[in-house]
C-alpha cells in the first residue's frame, strides 16, 4: 500500500523520520528532516505505522 505526502517533523536516534497523518505516527526509513514522502507500509500496529520510502 503506497501513501502520499507524509511530511517529516522530527528523526530518531535510529535514522528513521516521524511523521504524522490521520492521528497515526508513522516511522519512515531513510528520511531527512523536512522531507515530504511517498510510503510503503511494512508493519502497522494499533497506534503507529512503520513504513520505507
């Protein structure tokens, strides 16, 4: 399942991006701050999505 523009507002300590949409926390690999992506969901939980570029 592919998900536009999820903005990136924060990084972790890990390297992955946070973003937010739809009240859900998505934890994106490989993403620089500020960056605006196009996602593919791996994992998805109750509260969070984790997802790559």
């Amino acid at each position: 399942m592919r998900i536009k523009d999820i903005k990136i507002v924060d990084i972790l300590q890990d390297g992955r991006g946070v973003g937010k949409a739809d009240s859900k926390v998505y934890f994106i690999e490989n993403a620089s701050f500020g960056e605006i992506c196009d996602i593919e969901i791996t994992n998805e939980k109750k509260n969070f999505i984790e997802a790559k570029k």
